[in-house]
C-alpha cells in the first residue's frame, strides 16, 4: 500500500494520488457494505477514506512533524471508528402497506 503511494507519487501529482487512493477506499468500504449506501453512510465513507488517504501519505512525508502525523492519523481512525459503526446498524424495518392499514384500521 504504501509502496504503491510512493510508485504513483513520482508520476503524478500529490493531489491525483490522493484523490486515487481515496476513491479506493472508499470501493472497500462499499463492498463491505454490500448495498447501496444511503447519503449519510456516503458521507460517512467519504470522510473516512479521505482522512486515511492524507494520513498515509503524511506518513511518507518527511517534512510532517511527528506531533501533525499523530492528529491526522487520530482523526482518520475516529472516522473509521465511526463510518463502521453506522454501517454496522441494522437498517430500520420499514413496514409492509398491509401493516400500515391494519395499524390504522
């Protein structure tokens, strides 16, 4: 993972790398969702694979002070901690017409 960062990166500009890996994080979470993402849950993806892109690559960073790496790795794993715990909720049972008029009947 992270020699594939560095092979792209002296091809490519830092900003392409990141959108790449990016997007590639998030297909993962997708695949681990096994449906269509509803727009908070898109959302939620977003975020977390963006913060683990920028995270990765300040890892490769030698300029990125130690105390900069420890935040932006932090606030990426508080993303995923918090992307998969929504998409770990089970999605709420929407009920059939026949129970909506029989509740009402």
């Amino acid at each position: 993972m992270a020699s594939e960062i560095e092979n792209q990166s002296a091809d490519k500009p830092v900003a392409t790398v990141l959108e790449a890996r990016a997007k590639q994080l998030q297909r993962a979470y997708q695949r681990q969702l096994r449906h269509r993402p509803t727009m908070h849950q898109r959302q939620l993806m977003r975020r977390a694979s963006t913060l683990t892109a920028r995270a990765e690559q300040a890892a490769l960073d030698l300029s990125v002070t130690a105390n900069d790496l420890v935040r932006l790795d932090r606030c990426a794993a508080h993303a995923r901690r918090l992307m998969f715990a929504e998409l770990a909720r089970p999605k709420p049972k929407v009920p059939s017409l026949a129970e909506l008029l029989e509740r009402h009947a």
